[in-house]
C-alpha cells in the first residue's frame, strides 16, 4: 500500500514522501496515528497545506528553543549531595537532579534531555549539556557541593 507520510518519521522518511508499506502496518499504525495518509490525489493537496504548517510550527519551536538557549547558558545550579571520605559521593548526580534543580531555577525540562557525558562521582564544577532542539544546544554549569 502507498501512504503520504504527514511527518518524518525514522524508518520511512521526511514528511510528504510517498512510500511503500505493508497493508497491516498502514492500516494498523500509520494511519489511525495519522503519521501517514493513504496515497489518494485529493491527500496531496491537504499535504502541500500540512507542511507549510509544519514549517511554520517547526521554525517556530527552533526560535523557542534557541531563546531557552541563551536563558539556559547563564544559569548554574548547585547540587547538595552527601560526601564520604576523602570527598566521595554517594552514588551519582544523575539527571533527575539536575532537571529537578533547573525547575527550581523555572525551568522545566525533561530529564531525558539533559546529557551528562561521564558520570558525577566526585565534588566539583561541571559542565553538563542539554539538547533543546535538533541542532540548538545548552551547556548548562552544575556544581556538585558537599551536602
């Protein structure tokens, strides 16, 4: 069966391309999730409508996310944590923490977008990253203190 895709998805591709699927899938999953019309003349004419949409949501939500940026960059948070000797910590800073202490900061992002490259074990300055957007980074200073 061929299908319009409304949006990009990964194993299929970009919005408005057509592709051949399965029946069951395209009926199943694709089309009552609407990621995907079936490939009929008068789908084509919505789809054109769609993606101008999609382009003014999308560059939309770039620019948001691009202003959190900056807001995010000159932020630091401090993580109280406990210590033992020689000034090891307990466990790690993880993510939640560090999304727990940026909502106490105002703001909410999600922990899943925040991106520690080695793990925390240790008191110290930090520069954690968190990815906003495709392509639009915050680097994000977390100081780990003694509790």
């Amino acid at each position: 069966m061929k299908v319009i895709l409304r949006q990009d998805y990964e194993s299929l591709g970009k919005i408005g391309e057509v592709v051949e699927v399965k029946d069951g899938f395209a009926r199943n999953f694709l089309l009552p999730r609407k990621i995907a019309y079936s490939a009929l003349k008068g789908n084509l004419a919505s789809l054109e409508e769609e993606k101008k949409n999609f382009a003014k949501k999308a560059e939309h939500e770039r620019e948001a996310a691009e202003n959190l940026s900056t807001e995010l960059e000159k932020v630091s948070v401090t993580i109280p944590v406990q210590v033992g000797e020689e000034d090891k910590i307990f466990g790690t800073v993880t993510t939640q923490m560090i999304a727990e202490a940026l909502k106490e900061k105002g703001f909410d992002i999600d922990k899943r977008r925040i991106e520690i490259s080695e793990a925390i074990k240790s008191l110290g300055i930090y520069e954690v990253n968190v990815k906003l957007y495709s392509n639009v980074d915050a680097k994000i200073k977390v100081w780990v203190v003694r509790e």
